[in-house]
C-alpha cells in the first residue's frame, strides 16, 4: 500500500456519513494546526468542544505516555488506580456520588436513560417509563438518543424508534409542563443547545423543570457532553445556573482529546444499576482515567475558569467589529467559550458557505444548523491566536458578503 494518503481516499474508502474538509490536518500545537502542505489554521472548533486544553498539550502528553508505560487495558473485570482517582475528583468538584465511565457523550446519555427507566420501573413500576426531551436537542447517536434528540433527520430513517419520548418547546415552560406527569421517568435537557444554534436555557426554565420533575418523582438528567468541563466558566453549566440535576451526563472536552465520557449520578439513583445491569469494555480504562484526571487538574483551577470569559469577551468584540463593517450577524449568543453567531437574514441558510471560506483562510469554525457560526475553541487559546484567527475570519467574512449566494 502507498504511503500517501489523499483527501480524495476518504471518498474511495470511508463510508459516507461525513463530508470532511477538502485538506488534512497532520500536526498542531495548542490552537493552531497544519496541513499535509504545511499551510496553518487557527482552531476554533476544538474538535467539537473537545480540546479543551489545545492541541499536544505536554502535561496532557506525559500523563498519557507515563501511564502507557505501565497498563493498557483490563476490562470491566478489573478496577485501576487511575479511573478511581478520577471517579473522586468528580465526585468531590460536583453534586454526584456516583460514577460510571464510558466512552462517549452518546454512551453516557445512553446510561443515563437507562438508569432513569431502571430507577423508576424498581421504586414505582413498569407504567413510569416517559421521557420528556426537547426539540432542537441533540443527544448522540445511539438508537434511543437520536430519539431523544429533538430532530427528526437524525432519527427518522431508523424507525422504528424507541417508544414513550416526547418532545416539548426549548426554553417554554408552559410546553414541558404540559408533557411532564406522575409517569414521567425523566427529562433530559442540555444547559445550552449546542447542535441546535447554541442556544442557553433561561434560569427561570431550568428552575421550573427542577421543580416539575421534583413534583412528579421524575429525574432531571442534564447533558453537559458540550457545556462540561469548564467550557461555560464554571466547571460544569448548572453551577452557573445554579440548579442541580439528579443525573449529568459529561463526555468531550473531559479527555481533552482522548475518547471518555462519564454519567454521574446520586447514591440513591445508583443503588438501581446493579451488576450486570450495564456495562461497556473500553469504558473505565486507565488511559482515559490518567489523562483526564490531568484534564481537570488543570480546567478545574480559577486561573482557567476565569480566563474563559475574558478570551468569551475578546472574541466577541472582534466578531462586533467585523458585524460594525458588514451587518453579517443578528446576533451572537452562548455562554463562555460555547458562542454562535446568528446570520442576519439576508444570509440566512448559509452558514456552511462562511465556515468552508474561513478554512480558506486558514480559521477553523463549526455550524450549528444552517443559520449559526459556532465557535468552541480551547479554554487557553492566547491572545495572539484569538488576533490572528479573527483576521483570518474577517478576510473570510469579507469574502462571503460579496459573495451571491450559491
């Protein structure tokens, strides 16, 4: 087989559930990358809200290699030093008593919707099985969290679907209300909307399902797969908004690059989820445990926590600028480093155009459905990368409002 590898072998090879860029990315360094021609990009995608402490990052490195040196992999036979030591900083930094360690934000919501049915089947009965979620959300990709995602393009090819999960009205009260009764077993909602335009609940919403599923005996599970780790300021987004779940699912930016994902729960909850109950092979493993106990060594301290919003404050007044000179965005909303830019109606529909002219340009962005830029980068991105990338950006925007629409 040749040694060289092309973008065009994606096409040949991969099977086409994505449409990646047109370059590859082969080495970085905190946020900025180069390609197979040595060209830079200035990341702020950060995997998705992953890297959360950049690219190659050496503590993160040594914490990896020292523990490579010593176990891989047992199984679910076995426990290892490193995912207890993890499984304690989260239950001290959090609300939780419990922990279960998988492997994504998808096999952490997954357990948590398990364990609310399991919950409520032993303490209630088998009649206490309703989901309520909300449209526009997105869970991961699992059968029955596709289903819980609020958006049927991801669910509706794969009917049919897991029953007893309806969907209410984002940030309406009144909505979720109507949907929520005494054979509710949970509700599931993501403190911001990250897939679905990055949209932040209002406190009065989070408040009112708190007490909704509070009256009806059922779970509030939080997905922080996107809004964890520090990405909002807090280390996890209901310390911000100061309302506490009984689950939290946790995943991305927890292995700052290496895959884990964790559900973290009550002792009371937990006591449901017995042997057998449940289980994965990779999830636990002393890798993942070593490099994210490093991960939130590191996030978990107020030097990053309170850079977050200064680097949120720096970016939005470059993208004020570029919005002074071109009335490209209606506005730009989220919360610490989770940030989407509305596009202003005349560009509505077009947000994969902008993104794919600043890669050109050598920025990094994402999308968050087709009207909203999102931004995710690393918690320490610099000032210096913020400029550079925003200049990059501009020259893009630029580019796109002279542009007819395709």
């Amino acid at each position: 087989m040749s040694s060289s590898i092309t973008r065009q072998n994606f096409d040949e090879w991969m099977i086409p559930v994505y449409a990646p860029a047109p370059f590859i990315p082969v080495r970085a360094e905190r946020s900025t990358l180069w390609d197979q021609q040595g060209k830079s990009y200035i990341d702020f995608a950060g995997g998705i809200a992953v890297n959360a402490l950049g690219h190659a990052n050496p503590e993160l490195r040594k914490a990896l290699e020292e523990q490579a040196g010593k176990l891989w992999h047992t199984g679910n036979g076995y426990t290892n030093e490193p995912i207890l030591r993890l499984a304690k900083q989260l239950i001290d930094a959090t609300f939780a008593d419990r922990v279960f360690f998988c492997n994504s934000g998808a096999e952490a919501n997954e357990a948590a919707l398990k364990l609310a049915r399991k919950y409520a089947h032993d303490v209630y009965g088998p009649q206490k099985s309703g989901i309520v979620a909300f449209k526009n959300a997105f869970h991961g990709r699992t059968l029955f969290t596709v289903t819980a995602g609020g958006q049927p393009a991801y669910s509706q090819d794969f009917a049919p679907l897991p029953p007893d999960i309806s969907h209410a009205v984002y940030n309406d009260l009144q909505s979720a209300a109507a949907l929520i009764d005494d054979n509710t077993c949970a509700v599931i909602v993501e403190p911001i909307q990250g897939e679905g335009g990055v949209v932040p609940a209002e406190p009065a919403f989070l408040k009112g399902l708190r007490e909704l599923c509070d009256r009806h005996n059922a779970l509030l599970i939080f997905d922080e797969v996107q809004t964890g780790v520090g990405r909002t300021g807090s280390l996890y987004a209901y310390m911000h908004y100061g309302v506490t779940p009984d689950v939290l699912s946790t995943a991305k930016a927890l292995g700052g690059g290496f895959p884990i994902g964790a559900m973290l729960t009550r002792e009371q909850f937990s006591r449901s989820m017995t042997v057998g109950t449940h289980g994965t092979t990779y999830g636990g493993n002393p890798l993942a445990g070593a490099v994210a106990g490093k991960v939130l060594d590191i996030v978990n301290t107020p030097d990053v926590l309170n850079g977050v919003k200064q680097r949120h404050d720096a970016i939005v007044e470059h993208i004020d600028a570029i919005n002074r000179k071109h009335n490209l965005f209606k506005a730009v909303r989220g919360v610490g480093l989770l940030m989407g830019c509305v596009l202003s109606d005349n560009y509505a529909g077009r947000a994969k155009e902008l993104l794919q002219l600043a890669a050109e340009e050598g920025a990094m962005v994402l999308i968050a459905g087709a009207n909203v830029v999102r931004f995710a980068p690393s918690l320490i991105i610099s000032d210096d990368e913020i400029g550079v990338g925003l200049e990059r950006f501009a020259r893009a925007c630029e580019r796109f409002v002279a542009k007819a629409p395709s």
